[in-house]
C-alpha cells in the first residue's frame, strides 16, 4: 500500500503580495505545497446602531489562533496529514 505524503498549504496574509507570488514560483513544482492568499478581510458585519438577532449560530471560522497569526506574521504553514488532519506550524 502506498503512503501519501503529507501536504502543506501556506497561507499568506493579504497585504504580503510579494511573498505570496514569490512562494507561488517557489513551490509551483511540488504537488504537497499548495499556497493561498488570504483575500478574507474584516468582520464584514458590522454593528449598526441597531441590535438585531445575529441569524448566524456559530462562528464560521474556526481557527481564531490563524486570524491572530495573520495579523502579526506575514504567513502561516499548515501541514496536512494524510488523515485529513492538519497541523499548524508557523
């Protein structure tokens, strides 16, 4: 049986254009690196001056400690296992 290598996705913060085209080139041959800018921007919603019910019964985005990343560090490694697992790294 064949062992899948595990696969890494960089993702790049969105204002690191240039060390997202430069990893793009870098890892263009290697099938396990996959590499993503991150085009997400703020919380798109805000609150208005009115309260309403918030529809939404959970946070879509799980990996708050990848938001935080982001914010400090121009990228973040995530290694995925062949589990389907993945593992953050940077």
């Amino acid at each position: 049986m064949k062992r899948r290598m595990a696969r890494h996705l960089f993702l790049v913060a969105n204002h690191e254009a240039g060390l997202y085209e430069y990893l793009l080139e870098r890892f263009q041959k290697d099938s396990n690196v996959e590499v993503i800018l991150d085009r997400r921007r703020e919380q798109r919603r805000r609150r208005s001056g009115h309260e309403g019910l918030d529809r939404r019964r959970v946070d879509r985005r799980t990996r708050r400690e990848i938001d935080l990343q982001l914010l400090v560090r121009s990228h973040v490694i995530l290694t995925l296992g062949s589990n389907g697992n993945s593992r953050h790294e940077s």
